[in-house]
C-alpha cells in the first residue's frame, strides 16, 4: 500500500509567516501559479483533503476534477488566539511566551489544540485507510505523520514538513520523497 502525502499550494498566510491552522483560507495568486507547474504520475487512487479551501484547491490544480472525501481529521493544528498573526506580532505577549516555553507539543495555545492531540486525531484517520491513497494536507499534519511513522530518523516535525505543493510517498515502511515533474 503507498500513501501519497502533499501539502496544500502556498497562500497570503504561508507568504506572511503567519500562524495558520483553522483558518480557512484560499491559496494565493503565487501559490496557484507555483501549483499549475506541477504534475504528479497519480492516478486510480481515492484522493482525501482536510476539507479546507487550501487543500480542496490544490487538488483540482494538480489532479483536475477528480473525486475526493473531505476528512477533517487531516486538518492542520488550531492555534488558538495565535491564528493569523506573525512571531514578530506576537513576540512579547505573555500568552504566546508561555506557549513557546516548555514542550511545544504538549502546551496548548489559548483557545487552540496541542500539538500532541492534533498528532492523535491524524494518526487515528491515517490508520484507517486501507488502500493506496493520496492525501491532499497541510505541513503540520504531514510532519506528525511522518515523525510518527519515521522516528529513527530524528527529525524534528519543521525538518519533515516539505514545501508548500509537494510531499512524501510512503509503502512498506519506508519513504520516498514526492518529486514533480514541471510543466
């Protein structure tokens, strides 16, 4: 079984540098011209998004009209009152300080998820698949995964998420990282 694994194309939060998890926002101008010159060799498999415009997007530039099931358990992490602000917004504020501080999976950010729950509900929807499938996700979730599946690696979550637009093939526990081919 192979699971494809590509992120959502880049959008004016991606371009920001701004926290962006539940927020639901569309791919920027930039971020569908990168898209249109990519081609992915994926056909005959069930597609899934997070259910969010970014992925629902991504998925028509790359693979045209095609079906899909939309899981939100793919979603990217909820960062709480952090959502649509930048570091250098948010650098001396105590909430974000005490965020930051400690063990950044398990803190939660105010009126947001931990990493670590994002993590749970990721893994329990990839654990249900059965067949090769390509999945359509953001950057956070793809690291969660493949932090999870590849820990003799090392990696930190930041080193595996792949830029915005590509990804990882992963079959019989090992990995492949996605390469496009350009229009």
């Amino acid at each position: 079984m192979t699971i494809y694994l590509i992120r959502h194309g880049k959008t004016e939060a991606n371009e920001c540098h701004l926290y962006c998890g539940s927020t639901d926002l569309s791919l920027s101008d930039a971020g569908r011209k990168e898209l249109s010159q990519l081609h992915y060799d994926i056909k005959n498999v069930p597609f899934i998004t997070s259910g969010m415009k970014r992925t629902k997007e991504t998925l028509h530039i790359l693979f045209g009209d095609v079906p899909y099931e939309a899981d939100p358990r793919f979603r990217e992490v909820d960062f709480g009152i952090f959502e649509m602000h930048s570091y250098e917004n948010l650098k001396d504020t105590p909430a974000y300080q005490a965020w930051l501080t400690g063990d950044n999976d398990t803190n939660v950010p105010p009126e947001g998820e931990s990493g670590a729950k994002m993590c749970e509900r990721v893994l329990a929807a990839l654990s249900e698949i059965r067949e090769d499938t390509c999945i359509i996700t953001h950057g956070g979730v793809i690291a969660a995964i493949m932090t999870h599946l590849f820990p003799d690696e090392n990696k930190n979550r930041y080193e595996w998420q792949p830029e915005p637009g590509h990804g990882y093939a992963i079959f019989d526990g090992a990995y492949n990282i996605l390469l496009p081919k350009y229009r």
